[in-house]
C-alpha cells in the first residue's frame, strides 16, 4: 500500500483506502497522469516479455539505464516525470524490437 501510494502520488492514507473501497468521488489530474504512465508501462511490459514473471523480474533488476538502479526504484523516485521517464525508455525499447 505505501509503496501504491507513491506511485499515485502520496494521496492521503483515508483516501487512497477509500479508493481501494471502491468510493472515489474525484481523482486529481496528477493521479490520473500517474494511473496512465503506470498501466503504459504494464501493457509495454506485457508485449516485451511473454511471461509475467520476466516482466515483474525485469521491472525490480538493476539496469544501467536508471543509474544502475531497477525502473521501479527510478518510479518511487515520487515524481510524476519518473513514471514518465520509465514509459518513454520502455517505448523507445519496444521500437527497437528488444
């Protein structure tokens, strides 16, 4: 849950489990900029590796694309251009046909 709340943003503890509820009456913009870059980076991950585990694998290992560290260190980095960092270098690698 902390670390989902990073990646949301740091909504407050009460809203976030609201939303895990079910209850969401408005998301902010910068939550749905972040929900976006998040789902784009599970979809690229999916077509890049044919098996989930290599893309949850590949998403925690060390990469020196991200300053020797894994791409989800670089998204709880809590900046929403981040996420947008993660999603830019995954799609310039799916062009390449990696």
């Amino acid at each position: 849950n902390d670390e989902a709340r990073v990646l949301l943003g740091q909504p407050s503890r009460s809203t976030f489990f609201a939303w895990k509820r079910g209850t969401v009456r408005t998301v902010p913009y910068d939550t749905v900029s972040r929900v976006s870059y998040v789902l784009g980076i599970y979809k690229i991950l999916q077509i890049l590796f044919k098996r989930p585990l290599q893309a949850d694998a590949w998403i925690r290992k060390d990469n020196a694309a991200f300053g020797g560290k894994s791409a989800l260190a670089r998204m709880f980095g809590g900046d929403v251009s981040d996420l947008a960092w993660v999603r830019a270098y995954l799609e310039v690698t799916r062009g390449q046909g990696v």
